[in-house]
C-alpha cells in the first residue's frame, strides 16, 4: 500500500467562453531539431513550453546548439551540422521523439555517445531504428542486448538505404529523415507495409523543406530519398496542437455551448485536426476562421445519437479523447486504425477499454491478428462515476479520461495529473476558466496496472 495523489473531477452541466489551444508539440520540436542544426541564427514564434518540448532543447544544447528562450519566442544558434555532444550521456527522459532523433544524429559525432531514459522509455520498442541505422552505416549497441535503451552509439553513419516497417512509429522514419542531410551520400528510406501516422512524416518533410533540404519521394511515401545538404536558418511560427484542442472539442461536446477556441489553424499539417471532421460528422457546428486563428464550436443539441465509425490510422493521438467521446453517443461508436497506440506511452486502447468498464462503459477492444486495432463502444447518456481512475502513466490517458468524467453523476479520481506538463501545460486553467471544477485529494492505493 502507498499514498497516491488524485485528482477528484466534478460533474459539470455546462462550459463557458474561450479557450487558448496550447501551440503544436510535434511542430516545436521539429522547429527546434531543424534550428538547431543550421548554421546561423533561427527564430521559432509561439513555441509550445512543456517538459518534452524542454527536453527536447536540452537534448539540442547537448549536441551543441546555443538556445536562447525570450517570452514567445526561442532563438537558436545552431552546430551547421556538427555533432559535438557537452557530455557523453544524453538523457531523453520520456520523450520517444528526443530518444530517436538524438540517437540517429549521434551517428556523426566523432566520440561515443550514451542515450538513455526513464523506465517508460526504456520499456519501448527501439530495435527497428538500430536495424535500419545499421544498414546505413552506423554503430550502435544495446547497453542490456535486448534493443531498447540506453544505447552506446559508436557512430559511423554514411548513407545508403535502408528499409523500416511503418505500422511501428513515424519517429523511426523522422529519426533517419533529420540525420540523413548531414551524410555524404544520400539516403533513401524504403518504408515496408501499411504506413502509419503518416501525417507526422508529412510534419518531418515540411520542416525540411523550410530548411532548404531537398528530397524526393513516391506518391503514397513508401519511398523517400533524402540528399546530403545544409540545414539553413530561418524564422518558423508555431500554431495550435490539435491533440491538446481534442479534449477541449471532446468536452464541447458533452453539453450545450457555444465555445471559441484560440492560437488554431486548419493550414496545419497535423492528422489530429481529423477530431474537427469526426464532431461535424456527428453534427456540431465548426466555423474556421484561419485569419484570426480561431475556431468556433456549436453545439445545439448537448447530446449526440447516432452510429458513427472513424478510422485512425493517420490521427492515432485522438485515440484516447475519442472513447471519451464515444461512451456518451446514444448509438454504436466504432474506432478503428489504433494498432499503433500500443507502442506509445502506454498501449492506450487497452487502457482506456479497461478504465472506460470500471465505469460501467459498454466499450468492447477491437482486436485484429492479437493486436488492439480499436474499440466499439455502445454509449448511453451519463455514468454514477464514484470510481478510481489510472492514467497508465500516460499524460493523453489522463486527459481523457478528466473529460470522460465530465458527464458522470459523482466525482471520480483520477492518477498522474502531474503528466499534463508533458504537453498540455495549461491543461487545468483552460477547464477551470470554463467551468469545470476539481480537487487533489491523496488514497491509499495499490497499482491497478
């Protein structure tokens, strides 16, 4: 037995306002990998502050990019290419993206380098990205010989080709894609089977490009050829993140309002603006207004009818916000395409199937060749609630599962609030400005997972 602190979620009848959408995580980083490894000065507008965007920039200083952080902005001197590492171990924490970038670029460094991470990390799959470095010429070991972290990267990186499974995580594909310029051979990227999350490979590219690196690839992106080239300084302005915008739109939807939504823009990139299209299918008004970066959300009705399924596969980060969704839809809500998520923080669909029925949800996992691909859900209008939620450890299960408990009749409690730094900093002023009230209180508990 040991203390836990939760967070007790009131029910809530109705929402308020505004809201200010936090800026894109995935966006930021890239801006800060891509800054960081030209040569001369960038300037990154509206930068996301949260502790993986933080680890991130560390990571950066530790290959030797200066990153000067002004109020709004971030400016960064960045190595031309050079990978000089400050010390021989770099630490990624949590952060999968900081993990696989930092460990491909290591492989020009002219000494050894150490990457590593917490124990979520070192939980997940890595073993993909040092075949596929290999085959391009790099050095890399296994510090426990069983392909996960911490890695001695020995370097060695000279070009080539490569092949990688896409249905395992984009960041393996955008690892190789960000180091690839700074061989002096090009390198192309043969991408087996389904290709996953496609919309970050598409983030990666744009970035390039911004960059002045150039690159050619097929029409449905199994095939990528990166040249050798210089990353180029510039000016980048960052939006909204439509992940973090998801719990706010999940919320919206749980009851009559009429809410507006700052710092976010359709010209985006990101798969996740996907959870837009998903709430207008099931017939909430969305007004875009690019101009202003604003989106207006109207919801006439407070309740949703109706048999929906959505397919995931280039928006898995939603994953999560949608069973919030669909456990209040007076029909059958099916999601599908998840297979990815059970390689993130956490094998997300299996969390929230199994946290979704403590709370009496009628959500069955959808599983295809013993993998969780998604989940059906046969939802009705409100829960008793009373119960004790886990996060899993994971920031995007919390964060849904705070706007599952919106609706319910009793408080419930929920573990890991702390995580919402990881992304979503603002996470409890933006709910308490709309209305939604909540509390930390402390259990005795034992892990439920």
């Amino acid at each position: 037995m040991s203390l836990v602190k939760y967070l007790a979620v009131s029910p809530s009848s109705y929402i308020l306002h505004s809201a200010y959408i936090p800026s894109s995580k995935p966006e930021t980083q890239r801006a800060i990998l891509a800054a960081s490894l030209s040569d001369g000065k960038s300037i990154i507008n509206n930068d996301l502050r949260c502790s993986e965007t933080a680890t991130m920039k560390e990571a950066c200083r530790s290959i030797g990019a200066k990153i000067i952080e002004e109020p709004s902005r971030l400016i960064i001197y960045g190595t031309g290419g050079k990978i000089i590492p400050s010390n021989n171990v770099i630490d990624a924490i949590g952060s999968g993206l900081v993990f696989r970038v930092i460990t491909a670029l290591a492989c020009h460094s002219d000494t050894p380098s150490v990457i590593s991470g917490d124990a979520t990390l070192r939980a997940r799959v890595m073993k993909p990205l040092l075949n596929a470095l290999a085959d391009l010429g790099g050095n890399i070991s296994s510090v426990h010989m069983n392909g996960k972290a911490p890695f001695i990267n020995w370097g060695g990186y000279i070009g080539g080709e490569c092949e990688i499974e896409g249905n395992i995580s984009s960041q393996f594909i955008t690892a190789i894609l960000f180091t690839a310029p700074l061989a002096k051979k090009s390198t192309t990227i043969k991408i087996k089977g389904e290709i996953l999350s496609l919309s970050y490979i598409q983030q990666t590219l744009e970035v390039l490009t911004i960059a002045g690196i150039k690159f050619q690839h097929n029409e449905n992106f199994s095939k990528i050829t990166v040249f050798p080239g210089e990353y180029h300084p510039n000016e980048y302005t960052i939006t909204g993140d439509y992940t973090s915008c998801s719990y706010l739109v999940a919320a919206e939807t749980l009851f009559p309002c009429d809410l507006k939504l700052k710092n976010i823009n359709s010209k985006s990139l990101q798969g996740e603006q996907a959870i837009l299209t998903f709430i207008e299918e099931m017939g909430l008004d969305v007004i875009r207004n690019d101009q202003e970066n604003e989106i207006r959300l109207i919801n006439r009705k407070g309740s949703l009818t109706g048999c929906y399924e959505f397919d995931v596969s280039n928006c898995p980060n939603i994953v999560p916000t949608l069973a919030s969704i669909g456990m209040y839809v007076d029909g059958c809500f099916r999601v599908t395409g998840g297979s990815i998520t059970r390689l993130h923080k956490s094998p997300r669909i299996k969390a929230m199937v199994q946290e979704l029925q403590k709370l009496g949800v009628n959500i069955q996992p959808l599983i295809i060749n013993g993998v969780y691909d998604g989940f059906e859900i046969h939802g009705t209008s409100s829960y008793s609630g009373d119960c004790r939620l886990s996060s899993w450890g994971d920031h995007r299960i919390f964060m849904s599962l705070f706007v599952a408990s919106l609706r319910c009749q009793q408080a419930n409690f929920i573990d890991g609030y702390e995580d919402v730094h990881c992304s979503f900093p603002s996470f409890f002023k933006e709910f308490e400005q709309l209305g939604i009230t909540f509390k930390e209180m402390i259990f005795q508990s034992e892990s439920v997972y």
